[in-house]
C-alpha cells in the first residue's frame, strides 16, 4: 500500500526524524490560508501515489499566498502518472545546500532489509544506479540487531565530511529504519535529504510503501489508505478479492491461481501477445468474482480481447462460466473473448456456454493463440 508523503512525513516526524512543517489543503483557498499562516515562501507539493512530481510540475515554489493558491489550483487540476491530484502540501520552503539520497528496501535475494544511500540525490536515483553505481553505498542490515550507530555512521560518511552532519544522518537512518519496522514498510525513502546552508540536515521529502500483509496487525496504518488516490480498478479489484495488477498489453486476462496466471502471460508473450493485467480469481467459487473480473477488465480501454483461462480443481468452472452468462447480460461485451477451461464440472460449463452463444476449448495454447490474434486484429489461426 502506498501512503503520501504528509503522511509518511507524520511518522518519520513521530520517529525524531527533522521533517519541515506542512498542512494539507484540498483547494486553492486553503492552500493560500496555510501559506499565509506559514509566512515566507513556501512549497506546494501534490500528494499522489507516483514518483517524480516534480517533473511532472507537481512540485512549485510560491513566495506569496496568492502565489500559493494558484500554484495549488494548477497542482490540483493535474493528473499524474493517470492518477488524479486530490490533495496538496503546503511546507515552508527551505534553503537547499546539497541533495541527497537515502533509502530503505526489502531485498529479496539478501532476505534482508537494505540501505542505500547516494550523495547524489534528488533527481531519479534509478538514473544514478544505471550510470553512476559507483555514486550508491548498499548496506543490508541484520534483523537482529538493527542498524547499529556504526553502520548509520560508515553510511553517513558516503555523504558528508563534516562530523556534525555525519551524526545527524546517521541518527536519521537510525531512525528511518525505526519507522520502516514499525510500520511494516517495504520502502522508505528520503529524497531529497538536505543539507541547509545553516548546516542542518532535514527530509525535505518522504515515502513510504506498507506491506499488505502487514496491515492486518497494524490498523492505525492501514486507515492511512486513501482510496481517492489509487487507481479504480485496483480498488475494486481488492474489494472483490481479486489479486490484480495493470499492466501494459492489449490482453485482458482471467485466470485462476498465481502460478497458471503467470504461465498464461508467459505464453501470451510467447505468441507475440502484450498481457493487459496479471488478475488471479484465486481458488473459490464464487461467480461474483468473475463479474467483478470483466467489470475490471472491460472498463480498460487499452484490451483488445479477453482471455479466460481457468483450471477447474476447487474452482468450479460451471460457476466462472454462469459468471461470465451473468457479466456479460447486464454489460455485453464490446471485445471478443476466448475461454479456455478445462476440470471440475467442465461439461457443464461447456454446456451454459454454449445456449448462451459462447465456444469454449480446452487447450491451453490454442485458446492464447487465439486470444493475441484477436487482440492485434488479425485473423485467428
Ligand atoms: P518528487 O519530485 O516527487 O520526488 O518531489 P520532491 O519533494 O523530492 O521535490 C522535488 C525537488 O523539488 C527537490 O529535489 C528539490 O530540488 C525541490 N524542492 C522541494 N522542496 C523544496 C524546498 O523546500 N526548497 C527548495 N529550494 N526546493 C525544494
Ligand atoms: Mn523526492
């Protein structure tokens, strides 16, 4: 899950990490109000769940209220990363005397939480790992101990000379980490962590991704998710129960259990097909699901074709296929379809597909084939 930077912000700030003060405003007005309170110049920063803001003029100085309000009212009128912009921070601006990067991940292949720091922040760090990897210090961190002044110490030496400023990093990558664990994070992230002229070190950025497992245990953050910011289909999507995730092909597909959905992009991709969405329907039964599936689906307009792939063992494939008669009679498909099943009561399923107008096969290859072909608009072999 992924919270805003005012939020992840509130809990660097409850850790002792130095974060700039800063108010959220929904409308222009408000954010003139909360400049105007602040005095000076201050920042107005679109809180949406995407990364480089500020190249997407998400990001804007404003010296005077009035400023701040417009900067707010063209903040909010932005899309970013097809995510719409509800909500803006308003943060007194600080005096920038260097940028840099510090950063904490799940790493799968150590299985262990990683550090990574860079003197070369701010801008894309993922632009400073593909050519300048030299610019990056990794540290995977013992989750029996934690990480230990020594560690935060070496790390903080990768970005400063002077010892004050070595203290206080690492005293915020201590920090960091606190609230990384105690948060069930699987991401924390300060970029830009700034150097004043005045010689302070503060966050002026912060972000958080939460484990979604995690969050059952932890209910103050999982009230943290802000629905207005994600994306539609993900939200109906985890209502229904579905695991789904968008990506960037043509076929839309419906399948049951992770490992046949992974296998059936595989082979959609093996056919010269580009996947829509990864979206599992799990083990149950339940036809609900499947009109939820096509709800999802259809709503995308990039899909071209939609393929059901399903394996009939606690699935019932007569229950996806009165799933697919009852989704398709309230909303009829604008998209051919190709359904593929094959197990648990298959000649039934076969049967209602059939008085319902629909062909089903049985072989997995033959029915991705199909699928690509149809999605790219040419005749089906
Ligand atoms: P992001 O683009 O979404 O990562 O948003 P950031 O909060 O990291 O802001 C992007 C850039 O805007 C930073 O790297 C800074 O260069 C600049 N910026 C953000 N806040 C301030 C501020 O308080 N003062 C100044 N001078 N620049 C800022
Ligand atoms: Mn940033």
């Amino acid at each position: 899950m992924n919270i805003h930077e005012y939020q992840a912000k509130e809990i660097f700030r409850a850790e002792g990490i130095p974060v700039p003060p800063g108010e959220v405003a929904t409308t222009p007005e408000e954010a003139e109000a909360i400049a105007r309170k602040f005095g000076g110049t201050v920042v107005v920063k679109a809180q949406v769940h995407a990364g480089g803001r500020g190249k997407a003029g998400g990001v804007k100085l404003a010296k005077t209220p009035e400023e701040a309000r417009e900067a707010a009212r063209h903040i909010l009128a932005l899309t970013i990363k097809d995510l719409p912009v509800r909500k803006v921070l308003v943060t007194p601006a600080a005096e920038i005397a260097t940028e840099s990067y510090v950063g904490v991940i799940v790493d799968r292949s150590s299985k262990r939480a990683v550090f990574m720091v860079s003197p070369a922040g701010g801008i894309d760090i993922e632009d400073v790992a593909a050519k300048t990897p030299e610019k990056i210090l990794r540290h995977p961190v013992d989750p029996r101990y934690g990480l230990q002044l020594y560690e935060a110490m070496q790390l903080a030496f990768f970005l400063y000379t002077d010892l004050k400023q070595v203290r206080a990093a690492a005293r915020i990558m201590q920090q960091l980490y606190a609230a990384f664990v105690a948060s069930g994070g699987s991401l924390a992230e300060i970029n830009p962590l700034v150097t004043t002229p005045e010689g302070e070190v503060i966050a002026l950025d912060a972000k958080m991704v939460v484990d979604d497992n995690e969050l059952d245990r932890r209910p103050a953050i999982a009230a943290l998710r802000d629905e207005s910011s994600e994306a539609p289909s993900e939200v109906e999507a985890r209502k229904a129960n579905l695991t789904f995730i968008k990506l960037d092909g043509n076929v839309g597909c419906v399948v049951n259990g992770a490992g046949l959905a992974m296998a059936t992009m595989d082979l959609v991709k093996y056919y010269g097909g580009e996947p829509a969405n990864f979206l599992d329907i799990g083990g149950s039964s339940n036809p609900e699901k499947v009109v939820s599936a096509l709800r999802i689906i259809t709503a995308d307009p990039s899909v071209k074709a939609i393929l059901f792939n399903i394996f009939g063992g606690i699935t019932r494939t007569d229950d996806v296929a009165n799933g697919i008669v009852t989704a398709t009679k309230v909303n009829p498909l604008k998209v051919p379809i190709v359904i593929r099943l094959t197990g648990t009561n298959e000649e039934i399923a076969v049967k209602i597909l059939q008085e319902n107008g629909y062909t089903a096969v049985t072989d997995m290859d033959e029915a991705v084939k199909k699928a690509v072909a149809l999605a790219t608009g040419e005749k089906a072999a």
